[in-house]
C-alpha cells in the first residue's frame, strides 16, 4: 500500500478540518408534520479531512504531484499520519491536490488536499484499543506505526 510522502514541511492547523463525509440519516416526512428518521446503514461512517501544507519548496511540490499521479487520484488508498493525533489512517482522496503560491513568498508554494477515510480504519487504533492483556509484541507494533 503507497503512503503519503514525507514532505519538509508538516501540516498546518490553518485550514485543517475534519467532518464527516455524509449524513447517514434518511428522513421522512408525515402528513401529521412529524419527521421519522432512521440511519441509512449501520457502518462506520467515513471521515473527510481537508488539510493545508503552507510554504513547501518546489521539490515538496513535484514529490506531491507524483504522489497525486501514481495512486490515480483518488482511485487508490494510502497511508496517512494525522499530526496532530499520531495515528495511521487509510486514506483516499477526494480530489486533485490544490496548488498555489504563498501570498507574500512567490518561491513557495501551499497544497490544498482534500482526503477521506473510514474511521477506526488504522492498524495503530485498532491495536490501541485492544485490552491491556494483549502481548507485548502487539504493543511494539503500535508505537512502531
């Protein structure tokens, strides 16, 4: 499985959110005005993030766009670490990367990326929540990913 490259600059907290990619709730309308609702599946519902790298080098830029071309866009998954939480998630995306300059920096660049992914679809979450009596040699595997 391909993983997301490792660039010189880390995400940004500017511009990084994460939601849910649909509302799995079908709503019904009554006569009476009341409204029934119901999930649409039982699954886990898939996660959309939208993350920003500011001020990346041309390199970082040409090293993202043969990332974005060798797993097709969003036609393959991949691996991706969220900074912020340190866990490994297998992610698609939604979209071409978008590129731009940085405003007061014309040698730079940022990338816009647009990802999505099921929850608890990690190996490191699903080792992490595994009970305390698992062997050490699970718990070895989930501090290495």
């Amino acid at each position: 499985m391909a993983s997301f490259p490792t660039l010189t600059r880390a995400v940004s907290h500017r511009g990084f959110t994460e939601t849910k990619l649909i509302d799995p709730t079908v709503r019904s309308d009554y006569v009476s005005g009341a409204i029934g609702t119901r999930p649409r599946f039982s699954g886990t519902v898939p996660v959309l993030y939208n993350v920003t790298y500011h001020h990346i080098s041309a390199a970082d830029k040409v090293l993202l766009e043969a990332f974005e071309d060798s797993i097709c866009i969003g036609a393959v998954t991949f691996n991706w670490t969220n900074n912020f939480t340190a866990v490994v998630w297998k992610m698609r995306l939604a979209g071409p990367i978008k590129f731009g300059l940085e405003p007061k920096c014309i040698d730079k660049y940022f990338a816009d990326i647009e990802m999505f992914g099921a929850a608890g679809s990690s190996s490191s979450s699903s080792l992490s929540s595994s009970s305390s009596s698992s062997s050490s040699s699970v718990s070895s595997s989930s501090e290495g990913a």
